[in-house]
C-alpha cells in the first residue's frame, strides 16, 4: 500500500485527470503573484545607488536563472525515474523539463547581456558564471536534440536521461563560480542560507517574482506534460473520448 501512490502517480490517465483541477487556481495563482511582483519591483522599489535603474531587470533575471537551475535537477531526476522504474510518464515530465528549461536559459542568458551592457560596458564576457549557463543552455538542447535523433523513443529517452543526469555536474559549479573564480558576475545578493546584501526594499519584490515565476514553471510543466500525455496516449479510448469530449 505504501507504494501505491507512486504506481498511481505513473499512470498518464491519473495524472491528466488529477491535474486538471489544479490548471486554473495554479494559472490565477501565478497572474497575481507576477502582476503584484512586476508593478512592486519596478514601481515602487528603490533605485539603486550604484546601477540606477538598469538593476530592475533582476525582477526577471534572478527567477529565470533560479529556475533554469532548478528545472535542470527536475529533468534529471525524472529521467532517473524512467530509466530505473520504465515509467513513462516520467520520460514525459523530462522532455517537457527540457524545452521549459531551455527557453527560461535563454531569457536568463538574454537578460543577463542586457545587464551587463551598462554594468560593464558590453554585452558578453567569457566569465565563469556566464560560459557555465551557457553550457547549461546547450545540455537542455543536447536532451532536445537526442529526442529527435533516434527513431526509437526508448532508446531516444533513456539516451537524453543519461545526457541529463551527467549535466548535471554543470550545476554546482554554476552555482558556486562566483566562489571559485575571479568573475565579473556579481556574487549572489539574495541567500536563503546566510545573510542577504540586496536591500529589503528590492528583496521583497524579487520573492514575489521568484514565486510567480515558480508557479509560472509549474503551470507550465503541467499543461506541457498534459499535452505529451495526450499525444502518446491518443490512440487509447479515454483519449479519444477526451478529444470528441
């Protein structure tokens, strides 16, 4: 019995069903929090002291890094979990993990050029933290492309899971780059664990974003998985009833 809800959870049908009734308060959720957080952070925050204005875009820089970061542990695990258990469900959650976390790297990347221009005086520099987010861009590609380059999806899933779990390396020195290496990136000015050094007048709006866009990441995973389950299972009569439904 103790094990049940794992088997359950790993069923396409249960976890369509199941999630459905999340889809709209989660979609609610997100528009609040990122509404509240984008008028706080950009109205009402303080400037900065030293940057001006131009420090506004960590309103959406810092949660698309964060997430970049965090998505990729998601992909991993769930890779993981299919190639261990063969549950396909999971080999969905990954490929759904994948295509989110590469286009939340590119903003993250993207955003980060747009800082850096007035901050440091141009657009890109070969720094540790840098060139390691841009490797983590082209592991979420490598996973993407892996899915297309085999015309067997177990074999494509099992090769884009081990590509996952092994890029995985990549994320603690992502994070710790700024510690290990003489770097013009900023070290990190808000720490969960210690002691923050951004203000708390900025810190506050940037929680609200950091979990809109956490929320934004899980609706997101939702609806992509619920459209992966829809297209594999499209064949099955609870499919087909769903689509004359």
């Amino acid at each position: 019995m103790g094990w049940q809800w794992f088997h359950r959870l790993g069923s396409p049908r249960w976890f369509y069903e199941k999630t459905s009734r999340w889809m709209f308060w989660l979609a609610l959720v997100t528009v609040v929090l990122l509404i509240v957080g984008t008028v706080w952070g950009l109205a009402f925050a303080p400037m900065d002291s030293k940057q001006g204005n131009s420090y506004r875009i960590i309103f959406i820089h810092v949660p698309t890094a964060f997430l970049a970061l965090a998505g990729y542990y998601v992909m991993a695990i769930a890779g993981a979990v299919g190639i261990i258990w063969q549950i396909k469900l999971s080999y969905m959650v990954m490929r759904s993990a994948a295509t989110i976390g590469a286009v939340l790297t590119f903003i993250a990347l993207l955003t980060g050029a747009v800082w850096g221009k007035p901050t440091w005086g141009t657009w890109w520099v070969w720094d540790a933290r840098i060139t390691s987010m841009l490797v983590l861009f082209f592991l979420y590609l490598g996973v993407i492309a892996l899915q297309g380059a085999y015309q067997n999806g177990v074999t494509a899933n099992k090769a884009s899971a081990i590509l996952a779990l092994v890029g995985t390396v990549n994320i603690p020195i992502i994070y710790k780059s700024v510690d290990w290496w003489f770097t013009l990136h900023q070290p990190a000015t808000l720490k969960f664990m210690g002691e923050s050094s951004i203000d708390i007048s900025m810190a506050y709006p940037l929680l609200v974003m950091i979990s809109g866009f956490y929320c934004l990441y899980a609706w997101l995973m939702l609806h992509w998985t619920r459209a992966e389950i829809v297209e594999s299972e499209q064949k099955t009569v609870w499919v087909r009833d769903l689509l004359k439904g």
